[in-house]
C-alpha cells in the first residue's frame, strides 16, 4: 500500500537526522487486518536519542505519526483502527498512558 511506505519512508528521513549512526537504522512497516506499526531498529548507542529523556521524542513521534494516519483515514486511503511506532530495543517497554 501506497501510504505505508510514505508513513515508514518519512519516519526514517527523520529518524536520520536524529541517531548518530544512520547506516544501523532501519523502519519496517508491519501491517495487520486493522492495525500498521512501525518498528524502528537502531544501533545501540542510539536508542537513547530516538527515546528522549522521559520518551518525549518518542512520544512526540508517534503523536505526530498518529495525527497523519488519522488524515489518511479521512481521506479514505487507509483503514487502520490501531497504529503505533514501536522501539523493540528500548530497555523498558512499557508504553505512556495517552
């Protein structure tokens, strides 16, 4: 689908400019019956950076993220009911009450 690979394509141009080994990123768009995520994989030493202190960049992320879904659902070129950007290597995973 089209619109998945914007939405992954434009979180790794951004995620680029924010580790400091851009070489080790990588985006993978996991899309299910009604749901999309976004697993972003970096090096070690970046997690920190693509987290944020207290996971505010993290969080800022998926919020911006989550705002772009909701237009393409408006639009009708997506149908997702459930999205999220997930950083499988963060040492705790436990997720921000919205």
């Amino acid at each position: 689908m089209e619109a998945t690979e914007t939405l992954r394509a434009q979180l790794e141009s951004l995620l680029k400019l924010i580790v400091h080994k851009p070489d080790e990123l990588r985006v993978e768009a996991v899309i299910g019956d009604d749901s999309f995520e976004l697993k972003v994989y970096v090096d070690d030493t970046d997690v920190g950076r693509v987290l944020g202190a207290r996971g505010t960049t993290i969080h800022a992320l998926r919020v911006v993220w989550d705002k772009m879904v909701g237009k393409l659902i408006q639009e009708g070129r997506a149908h997702w009911i459930r999205f999220d950007i997930d950083l499988p290597q963060a040492p705790n995973r436990r997720r921000p009450q919205y």
